[in-house]
C-alpha cells in the first residue's frame, strides 16, 4: 500500500513490522518523529513493545543492549550529540556481538550550534563496529530498516541504518508500506545464537584477557568481512517478496564513463540530475551511491570504477587534517587497483545545500585539473568571511 | 538464528557460569552509603514529637493498631488530639509543597477510634519503680501527659483536681460537639491503668502544699489558665465569664446554667427571641458561641479587628458561620448597662491601621462613630488567667525554664516545684501542654537519677531535629535514638516516586443538624480514605522497605535479610566489598533514608 510518509515515519513503520520488543530513546532533533511515532505506536498498542524512557542517549544504547542480551529485538536512534554521548556504548554494542538496529539521522555536531544535515557524527563512530547503510530516500529508509534485522541477526553486529536531516527525515514521499504478512515472512521472529537465561545464569561480555582478546577482534573482522555475502542474500529474498533490491553501491550510468562521482545520501538524487544533464550535453558521466560505509565495499567500488578514468568523491563531512571520509575510504578501496586519480570535494556541511550547479561543479574541476590537489576541495565556502 | 540463515560468522565472545564475586568491586570505592534516619518536619512541627512518617507508613500497611502505639509512645491522648488539634505537623508536611499535606490529625483520630478501644498494651507498663512519688496539680491535658510519662518511667504520681472529673480543659472547655466525653475517658482510663491516681473535687490548696514535702519527692503544676479575664469597663460585671458557662454546659448544667444567666427572665417566655454577644476572637469565643447556638439562643461574636486576625482556628470559625453564628468585625465594647430584661452594649467601630509585631493589624477608633446594640446577655472570651493567683505568681521566682517547663528553686515548699502547661507555655494549646506533660516527666526522671544540673542537657538530647519538640523513645534509647537530626527537606525527596492526588477528606454533619445538637460535628475518615491518606506520606527520612535500594544497586551489593520472614524484621545491608560508591540507592530512595559518606571519613 503507498502511503504518503516522512522518512522518521518511514524508519518508524519499518520498526512496527519488524515487531521489535524494545525501543529507548532519548529525544534529539531530527531524530524526534521517529521516537514520537514509536512511543505512539507503544501506547495505543500497534506495537507490543516496551518503550523505555531514560535520561541520556549513553543511558537508551546501554538499555537496549541490556535487552538485546535478554535475547529480544531491539531499536533506538538518535543524531549528532547524542550519537557522541553513545560512544562508549557503541563499541559495547558490537563488540557483545548483541544486534541491536539503530536509526541515525545525520545532522552537524556543535559547536556552533547547528540542527541540519552533516554526516561527521555517523563516521565519527566508524571504527565502533557498527555496520553503516545511509539511504537516499523514504522507501529505502523503510526497506533498509527491515533488512537491517536480518543482518544484525545473521552475522551479530549492531546495525546503524543512517539518513540526512530535514532533507530525508522530515521530507514526505509516497512510500510502499509492505504488508505485515509478507514482512513476517521476510523476517522470522527473532531466535538469538545466545542470550542471558535466568534458569542458567551466565555472565556476558566479561574479562577477556591477553590469551583471547585477539580473537574475540578477529571474529567481530570475520562477522564484517561476511556481511556483503551476507546482505546480497538477504537482499535478494528481499526482492522476491517486494520487488525492490540496492545492493552495498548503486551505479548510474557507469560503464561508459569517464568520470564518475562518488557521492552517498539525498546528495546521491541531486547528482542523478547533474549526471542527466551532463550526459545530454554529451559528457561520459556516471554516478556511484555509496550505500554501505562498513563494511566498505571494497569489491562492489572496484568493480563499478575498475576502467574510469577520473574519480571524483562528493563528502558531506570532514576528517579535520584529512578531508572528505568518503575519499580517504574510497583511495584505500582503490589502492592496487584501478590507478585513476581521485578528486576529493566537501560541500553541503551543516545542512547547507547542495544544488545540481555543486555537482556540475565537481565534474568540470575534475575535467579541468591534470592532478588532485593534496587537500579536499571545499565547494561554496564564502571565503570573503575568512580573510 | 532465523533458520534460513547458513554459513553464520564466528561469534567468539566471553561468556561465563562462574560467579563475578571474585572481582571484589568495593575496593575501588571512595565513598559509601549507609542507611540513616534522619527527621521528619512534622515531626519536628508536632509539639507532641510524634514519630508520623513511622506512624504513616505502618497505618498505610493497615497495622493499625502498631501505628496507634507508635502514637502512644509520644502522645497518651491521641483521641482527644486527633479532634482537637491545631495540627501544626500538617504545616511542615513536605507533601504541602507537592500539592497538600497529608491529612496527618485526621488519621491520628482514625487510628485511635480503630485501636484505641482496647486495654492498654503491655509493654507501656513499667518495669521497675523507683520508690518516688510525685505530686500533679490539674487533670488537664499538662497534668496528664506528664503522670503518664513518669508512671511509665517508674515513678508513683497522684493528680489533684478541684472539678469534679478529671479532663481540665480537655472536659470543661471544649463542648463536646468537638470532644465527646466518651473518648476522654477512655483516655484517662489508659492512665489510671498504669497507676495514677486522680483525686478529683481536691484542689491543690497552699496548705496542702505546705506539707507536700513530707509525702512526695516532687511538684508538677499544670493546672492552666481556668479563670476568665472580665471586661474592664463600665458595666463589665454585666458580661458572663464565657468558660464559666462552657464549664457548667459540660457539667450538664445547661439549663440551670442559662437561667443562672437570666436568659428565661424574659417575661415573654421562651418564644421570645433570645440573643447573646460574646466579645473576643479566640476558640474560646467561637466554642461559645456555637455552644448558645445549640441552645437555642443567637449568638454574635463581636471582635474589635477583623476575621483575618481572630486567634481562633479559621476552621472553626468558619463551622460557626455555617451553623449560624453572625460576626460583627472591627467593634470594640465600651460599656454595657442594663436596658428593661436586656442588656445595652455601646460599640466603638474601629478602623485597620498597620501590621503590629506580631503581624497582625492594629486598630483605632473611628472617632465618633459608637452605636448601640441590645442582646439577652453579654459573655466575655478575652482570656484567662490561673485559678489560683499563686500558681503564676510562682513564676516570678526565677527558675530554670526549659522550653515548656519551669522548675522553681527549692524554696518554701520544700521539694522540687516544676511549672508547665499553659502556665509557662508560649503556645496555648492542648499538644504544648502535652509537650510540657512530657517535659516534666524527662527532667523530674533526670533530677532523680542524675541531679539538677544534669537536666538542661538531658532535654536536648531528646529534642527532635533540634527543634522545640522532645521525644520520649530518644529519651529512654529507643530506635529513633539512632536518626539523624538532619530535617528532611522537600528538595530531598526524589519526587519521581510519587503522583498528585488531592483525595477527600471525612465529612462533617449538615450545618443546620449541627447546629442542633451536641453530637460531634467532623465525621472520622473512612477506612479507605485513612489508607489513602497514610499513603500519601513520603515517610520522609525513613526506610518503609520500598526497596529500591536493592532494585537499582548495580552491583547488587544490597543484600536483603530476614526475605523469608513474612516482613516484620526484613533488613538491608550493604556488602562492601562489592558497592563502588556510585550512589545509585541514595538517587532512588524517594525519602532520603540514606547518607553517603568518604570512606575513612
């Protein structure tokens, strides 16, 4: 059934069907609709779930691993401060293997004190052990959030499905709300491979000394290395039952290009349209979306770029001292590979917009520019400001 | 796993059965908590210091009759109390600032109604006597608290009482609308079981006094201010005493009371319309007038300021204008004569000026402005003053004063003279005078045990959070010896734990029936409404075993003893080797029934 939905109702719909036990949360904008719709969905009884109310963003991650370790299905989310104040959490998260599904709606972290979209808060958190989708739109904040259990659960890491502020979560689109029926077939109830058990009480999670703390780091590797084989097979069924697949990257119009920007969210549809654009005028552009940040999809990126000959990488967010996050990945994805040079550009930072002209920008400075230049290239910046 | 899933990654993880006892987690800690009681403010606001958040939490269990002799430990006439109160606990309720005090005298009354039937319990016996005999001036409410507490303590007391029934004010000045006699005897019938002997129709004469010192080894005087004060102005001896008359109403002399006071001279008869001023602003000149009410004479208060400065209790004014009583504000009587069977009364109209001293406003004549009302009779309720002028003459012989005592050098009489009750009391009113009942008892305990100079400091070390108030469990080393005297403040209590809730009171009689009889006006609560009442407690600064404590200790370091018990001697204790200090239990204990402190401090 369509329906006309914000992506927080999207993200919130896609948790009533995948029948989570336990939601906690700890308001945040832009993250609020979604929590609001949940604890709606908790009270009139839509959902037969506990909403936890606690009194921090560190407090709601470690309830929900609490109640992920009791062995049920779980959900929270939150954005930028309050994704920072989870940190510690986080890694507690993935490193007690509990799969627990997060939304994280993108937004700058102060100060100054900003509320728009900005993706340096998710990738802040990137070497947690937390798998990373973002989406583009509102049908794929709904579908990625219910294919999100179905990793979680398959390979035991916390999933962070990601989408930008304002631009993603409070825009409405007609969305496909699946039927509960064909969802539940989809995803089964939850069965945990472990799980706190009163009748035989066990502590998790507890000291793990020199003799084997290197091994719990290289299964949580092995559980990462497996996810993509992982996610084609569960996207796959995915497509059987609604139709609708992505894969870890989306490729427009890549095979015969010559350049192609990388780029990752809603920057992802404003780029379509310059690529259209470009095409007619008769340049070989493509597109490549960046779905899935962890694991990077080392493979999926080296085959779409394996002949272009320029790759330029649109980052809505900075590495202070490095540049664009999505660059730095993408030039170690590409090391041993396919040579080409790749241009690194930020722009959009802090919810500022990024218009068809800054995409268009990005591929004539490609063009143009024998080399990269060393440092990423910041777009739209009113320099006058700095002097 | 959802079973379609194959090929799973590895999930190596640390997971075990042994016990995490091992990491002994206390040793990281640099503070501790630790259970204290500490002060409940109405407890400290109670003249009487009785143990209410204790008292609250078992009446809430339903244990009414332990609640009721948690009540009796402090307080031998909770009966009598819970009627006629001024309930000053009820103003340092910290629940007054959450929406409205606990309904702390009303379920005083309640519980001595469930509980206080029965025969006196055992345990208020006491074990040994000490072979001192003590002599009481007055069966008030002073006299009678202080032979309850010394009996208790072992000493042998005789109270002398000029009227013919013990009770004092408690009988004679309070009508029974608000008392009934039926619960005062019952009250005093608790303290004649322990012993005490009540010479009734035997004043304390000075010749009696005289010879004291060969029988007893100590005086109590509390005899009170039974005396009306007269209207000093011309034609004054034309108004009628009003205590006097609330004297001879309860002495069941009404009628030969109300002819006494000529109010059937009326040639006319008793059809002819009867009327009464009484002049004053105290309960005194409400009881007054609401007890010629029940008469069947119309009474008006005349009171030289205005309702808002009247000393009566606003309840009770506000009763005695319901039921019909008219009140005449800024009128002060400058002279009264005869006028045919009535009496003439000349009122002076007053005007507000500035708040005085004690904040209420002054008044002065409007010049000028004086007129003429006519009424059957004229009563005076302006004071009182002692029976015997001696009595506060005493006073003035120096002393040591205690708060609600004063013990009066050993002079003529012979032996150790101690003043108290309305004699000595800066608040007139029945909790101070037991208050002083008490206060007599600790200090004539101490005098004979430890000497005189032993008593000023063995009275502090009972006064409750360092207030006015003393305690006769701290007195004698009970468990709330052990409290802290830290006063639990609103800001202490996490209010998380508790929701609004304004409930109903227990009613009272229709105006018009009240009006008409003497049966008591306040309707008791009813059991559902006590429980909800005792409920509403915070039980401010002790464990009633909600156990939070245990629930939110993250390191499950608060051990429960005695699970199994069925719940009278449930305890709790911290396991130090396991509580890092983090201070968890103090945040969720609603009523602040713990401290946290350094360790080593």
């Amino acid at each position: 059934m369509k329906m006309l939905l914000e992506g927080s109702q999207a993200c919130a719909e896609a948790v009533r069907l995948a029948r989570v036990k336990v939601v906690s949360a700890y308001p945040i904008t832009p993250q609020t609709h979604i929590v609001e719709e949940l604890a709606k969905f908790c009270s009139e009884g839509s959902l037969d779930g506990r909403f936890l109310c606690v009194e921090s963003e560190h407090s709601a991650m470690a309830a929900v691993i609490g109640a992920a370790a009791g062995g049920v299905r779980t959900f929270t989310a939150s954005s930028s401060q309050g994704l920072a104040l989870m940190h510690e959490m986080l890694h507690w998260a993935a490193g007690g293997r509990l799969p627990i599904v997060m939304a994280e709606v993108n937004r700058a972290l102060g100060p100054g004190w900003n509320l728009w979209a900005d993706q340096t808060d998710s990738l802040a958190q990137r070497d947690t052990g937390w798998i990373q989708l973002y989406c583009a739109d509102g049908q794929e904040v709904l579908d990625t959030t219910l294919q999100a259990y179905r990793l979680a659960e398959a390979v035991n890491l916390p999933v962070m499905v990601i989408l930008d502020a304002f631009f993603l979560s409070h825009t409405w689109e007609p969305v496909d709300l699946p039927d509960q029926e064909k969802v539940d077939r989809f995803l089964p109830p939850y069965s945990p491979r472990f799980c706190m058990n009163t009748a035989d009480p066990q502590s998790l999670h507890g000291v793990a000394p020199i003799g084997v703390y290197m091994e719990m780091r290289r299964s949580m590797q092995l559980a990462m290395e497996a996810v993509p084989e992982h996610l084609a097979r569960i996207e796959e069924e995915f497509a059987t039952l609604f139709g609708r697949s992505y894969g870890p990257v989306e490729s427009y119009l890549c095979d015969d290009a010559d350049v192609i920007l990388v780029t990752s969210g809603t920057a992802a549809g404003t780029a379509r349209v310059a690529v259209d654009q470009l095409r007619n005028e008769g340049e070989k552009a493509g597109l490549l979306r960046i779905r899935m940040f962890r694991p990077f999809p080392v493979r999926s990126v080296r085959q779409v770029l394996k002949s272009v000959q320029k790759v330029a990488v649109l980052d809505r967010n900075c590495s202070f001292g490095a540049g664009g996050i999505f660059a730095s990945e993408l030039k170690s994805a590409l090391h041993g590979g396919n040579p080409a040079p790749v241009y690194s550009y930020i722009a959009g930072l802090g919810g500022r917009d990024i218009t068809v002209d800054t995409i268009r920008q990005c591929f004539s400075l490609t063009r143009a520019a024998a080399r990269p230049d060393i440092e990423s290239v910041w777009l739209g910046v009113k320099e006058e400001l700095l002097k | 796993m959802t079973p379609h899933d194959a090929n799973l990654p590895p999930l190596f993880m640390p997971i075990s059965s042994a016990p995490t006892s091992a990491n002994r987690t206390g040793s990281w800690s640099s503070r501790q908590p630790r259970y204290e009681g500490k002060t409940a403010p109405c407890s400290v606001h109670c003249p009487c210091g009785e143990d209410i958040p204790h008292i609250e939490m078992l009446a809430a269990r339903g244990e009414y009759t332990e609640a009721w002799r948690t009540i009796l430990a402090e307080n031998p006439l909770p009966g009598s109390c819970g009627r006629v109160c001024f309930h000053p606990c009820e103003g340092g309720c910290n629940r007054g600032e959450f929406d409205d005090p606990v309904a702390i005298n009303a379920l005083e009354r309640f519980l001595d109604d469930r509980a206080g039937c029965g025969p006196l319990p055992a345990d208020f016996l006491p074990l040994s006597t000490s072979g001192k005999r003590i002599a009481i001036a007055g069966s008030g409410p002073a006299g009678l608290a202080a032979a309850w507490f010394l009996a208790r303590l072992g000493h042998e007391c005789e109270i002398f009482e000029s009227a013919p029934e013990p009770g004092g004010l408690l009988r004679y000045g309070i009508p029974a609308y608000r008392l009934p006699a039926a619960v005062l005897d019952r009250e005093i019938g608790r303290i004649t079981e322990l012993g005490v002997r009540i010479r009734c129709s035997t004043p304390l004469e000075k010749e009696l006094l005289a010879n004291a010192a060969s029988q007893y080894d100590a005086l109590f005087i509390g005899c009170g201010n039974s005396r009306g004060i007269g209207l000093d102005l011309p034609g004054g001896e034309y108004a009628l005493d009003g205590l006097s008359f609330l004297r001879a109403v309860r002495s069941g002399s009404a009628l030969s009371g109300v002819d006494k006071y000529r109010l059937h001279d009326d040639p006319q008869g008793a059809a002819a319309p009867r009327t009464a001023a009484i002049i004053g602003g105290g309960n005194t000149a409400i009881d007054v007038a609401r007890t010629l009410l029940r008469l069947g004479i119309t009474p008006t208060i005349l009171y030289r300021r205005r309702r808002e400065e009247m000393p009566a209790f606003s309840h009770e004014i506000d009763s005695a204008l319901a039921e019909g009583v008219h009140l005449i504000e800024l009128s002060a009587p400058l002279a009264i004569r005869p006028a045919g069977k009535n009496l003439a009364l000349t009122l002076q109209k007053m005007r507000i000026t500035e708040p005085g001293a004690d904040g209420r406003m002054r008044v002065l004549p409007v010049e000028g402005e004086s007129r003429e009302m006519t009424f059957s009779a004229v009563y005076a309720a302006i004071g009182a003053r002692a029976e015997e002028p001696w009595h506060s003459m005493a006073r003035a012989e120096g002393g040591l004063n205690f708060g609600h005592t004063l013990l009066l050098p050993v002079g003529a009489a012979g032996l150790p003279v101690l003043l108290g009750g309305d004699l000595v009391n800066q608040v007139e009113s029945v909790a101070d005078a037991i208050a002083s009942g008490k206060e007599a008892a600790i200090a004539l305990d101490l005098l004979f045990r430890e000497g005189s100079a032993a008593i000023a400091a063995g009275i502090e070390r009972c006064r409750i959070g360092g207030g006015h108030s003393l305690s006769m469990e701290i007195y004698q080393g009970g468990p709330r010896h052990s409290r802290s005297r830290r006063v639990v403040a609103f800001q202490d209590i996490n209010r998380d734990y508790f929701t609004s809730s304004r409930p109903q009171r227990g009613g009272s009689l229709p105006h018009t029936t009240a009006a008409g009889s003497f049966a008591e006006v306040e309707a008791a609560l009813e059991a559902g409404q006590a429980l909800e009442q005792a409920g509403r407690c915070f039980n401010c600064g002790i464990c009633n075993d909600c156990d939070n404590c245990r629930t939110f200790c993250p390191e499950a370091a608060v051990v429960l003893d005695g699970q199994n018990s069925g719940g009278s001697d449930r305890e709790r204790r911290i396991t130090y080797d396991y509580c890092k200090g983090c201070g968890v239990c103090l945040t969720e204990c609603p009523r602040c029934a713990m401290v946290m402190e350094e360790v080593g401090s």
